[in-house]
C-alpha cells in the first residue's frame, strides 16, 4: 500500500483512530494536537491517498538519557554525561492495519528522520518508551537495546541506524 506521511493538522479524523490501546488513542484525539502547536511534540500521521482517515501515527520529541543508563555494550568512548536522544513517544496503527507492514514503515520514517535531524542538531540515539511486553518485542526485532535500569526503554544508536542503510556516517 502507498503511505503518505504529514504533519499533524487539524483537518485529519482523529477521534475514529483505534490502535486497541487506549491511552494510545486518547495521546491522538487530545494531547497530540496541543502538544504540537506548543512544539513539545510534533506528531506525524500515515493515510491513505485523499482519505483524512489516520491509519498510524508516531510523534517525537527531544529527549536525553543519563550516562549510567546506557547498555555496557554502547558505553565505550562516550562522554560521560546524558546522551541526546530523539524520543518516538508513541507509534501506533489503527486495528483495521495491524499487520500490513504500516508499524515497520512508521518505525523506518521515524528513524530516517533522526538520522537526517542527526546532521544538524547532536543525537546519539532514538529511544523508545515500550508500553507492554509486546510493545517491547516489537521494538527489539529492529535491534533496539534495553537501558541498564529500565527494560521498557529501548535506544538504537544513530551510529547502528547508518550503518544499516549503509549510509556515509557524517
Ligand atoms: C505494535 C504495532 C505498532 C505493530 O504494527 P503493525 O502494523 O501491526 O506491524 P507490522 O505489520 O508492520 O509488522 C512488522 C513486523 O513486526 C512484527 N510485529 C508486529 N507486532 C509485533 C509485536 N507486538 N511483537 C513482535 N513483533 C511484532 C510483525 O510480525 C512483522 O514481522 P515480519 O516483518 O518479520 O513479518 C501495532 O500492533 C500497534 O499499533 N499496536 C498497538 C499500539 C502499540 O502497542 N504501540 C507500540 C509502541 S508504544
């Protein structure tokens, strides 16, 4: 299926989106738009073309995580003061999608912009806030890493993204 990707704005459906999970849906119909017009998210929608219809959703802000909270296998040679990261605060698809490959291509779109924002402002890795158990192996399939001290949060270096797209790293 053809994805297009915008920029929240008030003109899309959001009170018929329905992941299954309901805290999902209620960041979508309340929070995503007035967090965004105060720029401490910004929230990115797919549809279908001509359809106001959200069929997923990720939103991302700026965000560190403290030094003593990155995996050993990550730790060597970094400063040793919080990292910058980009945060994917909520990535979901609505229950009529799941399972058509629109979760992965959220995810893709959301790390292909850490990587370009990467070249402009310094961030170490994108970070992950896993709901549930499921949310988490989710996460894990695409090589995202638990923090030492907290197993729900999950990074995957910048560094690790490039390299897998065999892009040049900056
Ligand atoms: C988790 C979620 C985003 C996945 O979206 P989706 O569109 O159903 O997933 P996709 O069809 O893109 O699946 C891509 C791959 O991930 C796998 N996958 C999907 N959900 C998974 C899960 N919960 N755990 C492990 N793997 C999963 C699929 O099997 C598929 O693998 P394959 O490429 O080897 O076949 C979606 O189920 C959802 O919105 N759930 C409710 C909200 C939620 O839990 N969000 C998580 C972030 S907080």
């Amino acid at each position: 299926m053809q994805w297009i990707f915008s920029p929240l704005n008030k003109s899309f459906d959001r009170l018929s989106f329905d992941c299954g999970k309901p805290k999902l849906n209620d960041y979508l119909k309340k929070y995503a738009w007035q967090n965004q017009q105060k720029r401490y998210s910004m929230t990115f929608v797919a549809t279908v073309e001509n359809s106001k219809e959200i069929a997923g959703y990720y939103c991302t802000s700026a965000s560190n995580i403290e030094f003593t909270s990155i995996p050993d296998s990550l730790i060597k040679k970094l400063p040793k003061y919080p990292a910058p990261v980009m945060l994917i605060g909520q990535l979901a698809v609505d229950r009529k999608m799941q399972g058509k490959g629109l979760g992965k291509v959220l995810l893709m779109h959301a790390l292909s912009r850490a990587v370009r924002i990467s070249s402009e402002i310094g961030i170490f890795a994108v970070r992950v806030d896993a709901k549930d158990e499921s949310a988490r192996d989710f996460y894990q399939k695409y090589g995202f890493i638990s923090l030492k001290d907290a197993e729900s949060s999950l990074i995957l270096p910048i560094k690790t993204i490039i390299a897998s797209r065999k892009m040049n790293y900056p």
